[in-house]
C-alpha cells in the first residue's frame, strides 16, 4: 500500500499543471457610478502565453499585451485612447469552466466583474 500511495503521489507532482480554458470569447459588464459598461474580450493561450483583444466602446478589438497564463490565474494589460490620451489598463482573472472573475486596475484603483463564456 506504501509503495502504491508514493507511486501516486510521485505522478502528480510529476504531471504538469494543467492551464485553465481560456480561449474563445468572454462577456460582462462593469458597474461604474455613471451606469454599467459592457466589456468583451477574445481570448486565446498558447501554453504560457495569452493573446487576443478586447472590444472597445467602438466594437473594434484592442490587442492585449503582457498576456501570460498560470494554472487557472491570467494577467494582461491593454492600452485605450482616453481623449486623446493613453490609457493603460491592468487585468487579473480567475479562469473557471463558465466565467472569469476579473479585477481591472486603473492608476491604482481597482474594479471588479465577471465575464462569460458566450
């Protein structure tokens, strides 16, 4: 019994984790005091690495940068053009089967929301 209960636990530590399912398209919105903003995001993993885009307020997609997968945790960041300024944004999730859970930094304020998968 020793040997089977070493055996097993040699094999889990060997095996890789495995990353969570983030690709395809994922929805929600965000409350702000000013009413909810819907925000969109396509998304894809390439073993460690997140790419894709999000939909800005003008439905064109805004390419993420940064984007790194690790286990179920994701981190990216996205540029917008604020009036005329940049704006740098700062997201973390957690990937679950359905949803995100989603924190997006701004100049040291955090938001948080869920997306789903559509």
């Amino acid at each position: 019994m020793k040997k089977f209960a070493l055996l097993l636990l040699v094999l889990l530590y060997a095996s890789p984790a495995r990353a969570a399912d983030v690709d395809g398209k994922w929805s929600g919105s965000l409350s702000t005091p000013n009413g909810d903003i819907t925000i969109s995001f396509d998304l894809k993993a390439d073993g460690a690495a997140l790419t894709g885009s999000m939909i800005g307020p003008d439905g064109a997609p805004i390419p993420i940068k940064g984007g790194k997968v690790d286990g179920n945790k994701i981190v990216f960041n996205v540029s917008i053009d604020f009036g005329g300024m940049p704006l740098d944004l700062s997201y973390t999730g957690v990937v679950s089967p359905a949803e995100i859970k989603m924190t997006m930094d701004v100049g040291g304020m955090p938001f948080d929301f869920v997306v789903k998968k559509s």
